[in-house]
C-alpha cells in the first residue's frame, strides 16, 4: 500500500507537532508548483509533468514508488546528466561540483536549474519524512 505524504504523513505529523503539517505542506507545495511556463527558450509551456517526474525520481532514488504513476516518463523527460545530477545532490551533496551543475540542461537558463535544485531538496525532505513517520 502507498504510504503518501497527503494520505498519511501529513496527518500523522500534525498529530506530533500540531500546525508543523501544514507549513511543511505549504513548503512543499509552493516548490511543487513554481513555475514560469518555461523552458529554456520556449514560452507558455506546461510544465507539470517535468516537475512532478522530478519529484517522483527523487521519491524512486530513496525507494519510495507509486502504483498510480508512470515512471516511463522519468526516462522520456529526464536526461541522464539530469538524472545523475539529482542523484548526487539527493544521496550526496559533497560530491556534488560545479562542472555537474554545468553539464545538464545546458541551454537552460540559471533560474531553472536553481528550481531543479529546489524541487530536488524539497522532495527529498518529504522523502526522509515519510520514512521518519
């Protein structure tokens, strides 16, 4: 069964820390759905579907699957660069060096990348939460 952060973690936190719920919550969800409806160059795109398999690769690289997703699209919509970049970051941010920064998403601007890096953060916390919990 899926042991979600919406459906269990959540609710399960408030009750240990009242109000800490929902500002984790806030936190998440302001990352989560950041967005210029860009990428790169083009304008007034939908970028749903390249945060969220950010999130869910991030979730699969600390073990955490769901059922209801499709991880087809993490290897459609992710570069291998990319996804070696948020390996490292997530698992290993010592390791983690400028030149890497540098070689994903090349024709990308600063602020993407940096947004790249928040989700990633972001998605990790809530991963260690839902093992914590």
């Amino acid at each position: 069964q899926d042991y979600t952060w919406e459906d269990h973690g959540y609710s399960l936190i408030n009750r240990l820390y009242p109000d800490i719920g929902q500002l984790l919550d806030e936190k998440f969800q302001v990352v989560y759905n950041l967005t210029y409806n860009t990428i790169a160059m083009h304008c007034g795109v939908d970028t749903s579907m390249l945060r969220r398999a950010i999130w869910n690769y991030v979730h699969c690289v600390f073990g955490i699957r769901y059922d209801d997703y499709d991880y087809g699209e993490v290897n459609q919509l992710l570069e291998r660069s990319l996804k070696v970049y948020i390996k490292t970051v997530a698992c290993y941010p010592e390791k983690t060096t400028k030149r890497m920064y540098m070689q994903f998403w090349r024709q990308f601007k600063h602020s993407e990348k940096v947004h790249v890096n928040l989700l990633l953060l972001e998605a990790r916390m809530q991963a260690a939460l839902l093992y914590a919990l």
